[in-house]
C-alpha cells in the first residue's frame, strides 16, 4: 500500500494511462536502464548523453543522443518528469528532435516480493512536422540477490530489466510495434563503485511491419555510483561502453549518465 492506495487500484492506473495512450512514436532509443522505484519527495535533474563509434562512412559513426531531464518524486508510487532530447545522426548537424512527457508507476513495495515491479509510460511529440509522435510504455523490473547459483559473492548484485513497447500516432505514423529491452546488472561493492555489465536490444517489431535487417544488439561493461553531500542533495553517475553485436549496430558506443537529486 502505498498512500492509502491498494495494489490493485495502483496497476490498474497504470493499466489504465497504458491503454489511453496506446495511440501514441518512438525517437531514437536513448541507453537508460530504468528503475521501479520512485524517490519519493525527491526532486531530480539529469542528463544522458551517447556518442557512438564505426568505420567512417559506414553510416554508423559520430551518431549522437542527449538527453536533459527533470523529474519530481510528488506521490509514493508516482513519478512525473518532463524531458528535452537532441540527436544527431551520423554526417548531419545536431537537432532539437522531441519534447516527452513520462510517468513512472512504482507497483510494488521495495524489498516486499520476490523482485521490485514498477510500469513506466512516455508520450514524446516530435519536433520535425513530417515526424510522428509516440508513445512508450512498459514494465520494469528489478532484483537484488545476494548470490548467484548458490554462489555468494559476498556482495549483493542489483539486476534490472526494461520491457519497453512503442506506438506511433500522427499522418506519417508507422504500423510498427518496436521493442526496447534494457538489462543491467552491477556488483555493489560501496556507494561510489559498483561495477557491472549492460544489454541493449532494439527489435524493431514485433507486430505490424517488420524489419529485421535493422534489428540491433548491444552489450558492454558499466560503472555506476553516486556521492551524498548531505543537506545539499544527491550526484549519481553511470559511464559505460557498449560493443555492436551484429552488422547493424556500430563498432562501439560511449555512454552516460548524470544525476542530481534534492530532497523537497
């Protein structure tokens, strides 16, 4: 219970915001493994930035995503956050390419069940007037454990999934139904250095039109970490590097992750 509301109650919000919005386009995949939990009474800045790697001419070099967030954790299980995003793809200048507007539903109390579930919805209106928009929305899942296969590690290891669906509306809307999935898994050694490998998978549809030749595969080592200054807030970090796995995905990718957080 969160608040005075029921678990039912709080999934069949989330249900509910899913279905109204099934109308809506994806923009370029941002690399954000996402967590179900909300920081309640917290109010965030971030920025998520990537740069990626290839032979030149490829098409695949120099692309470039940025992202700059502001989120507020207002309820126990929900938290709204508005978002501005740039893009740059390979050989062309960078571009304001999408305004978007996200909730995040925390399901279920932390630590209460066996894993952490949480549901994230996104609705993103495109820049570009021949563009369409989208909307995002899927479940979010995350695990601590202590040991793997019986073995202990003497550390917990934090493991988090992303399903994420997308949805176009608009005149030059595809029939496409993309999936985003999002793995992460990290050894907790302190707060400052937690170590840890990534997947990024990019289907690009599992109903409707198809096209698997675009398909792409990402996996690669990550640290993530953060430092309490107390009464002056929160400064979390992610820095990663991620290696194509098919023809489709670029040689390498640089990303990142900066937090700020504040409590109100």
């Amino acid at each position: 219970m969160f608040g005075g509301i029921k678990k039912p109650s709080l999934v069949a919000l989330a249900v509910t915001a899913a279905i109204a919005f099934t109308a809506a386009g994806p923009a370029r995949a941002e690399f954000k493994v996402r967590s179900p939990i909300v920081d309640y009474r917290e109010l965030e800045f971030e920025h998520n930035g990537d740069v990626t790697f290839d032979r030149p001419g490829s098409g695949l070099n120099n692309g470039q995503s940025f992202t700059y967030e502001l989120e507020a954790g207002i309820l126990p299980w929900w938290q709204p956050g508005i978002e501005a995003e740039t893009e740059t793809e390979p050989g062309s200048n960078q571009r304001f390419s999408a305004t978007t507007f996200e909730n995040l539903f925390q399901l279920t109390e932390q630590g209460k069940y066996w894993a952490d579930l949480g549901f994230f919805a996104e609705f993103s209106h495109a820049s570009g007037r021949n563009e369409p928009d989208s909307f995002t929305f899927g479940p979010l899942v995350q695990k601590q454990m202590t040991d793997i296969l019986g073995l202990d590690l003497g550390y917990d290891t934090l493991h988090t999934l992303n399903l994420l669906f997308s949805k176009e509306i608009g005149l030059h809307r595809s029939d496409a139904t993309p999936l985003e999935i999002a793995w992460q898994s990290r050894l907790r050694l302190n707060q400052y250095f937690e170590p840890g490998f990534e997947y990024y998978g990019n289907i690009t549809s599992i109903a409707g039109v198809s096209n698997d030749e675009a398909t792409q595969h990402r996996l690669g080592p990550v640290l993530v970490g953060q430092y309490n200054m107390f009464q002056y807030g929160k400064i979390k970090y992610e820095v990663g590097y991620l290696f194509g796995l098919n023809d489709r995905t670029e040689r390498g990718a640089v990303r990142w992750r900066f937090e700020y957080e504040k409590a109100f």
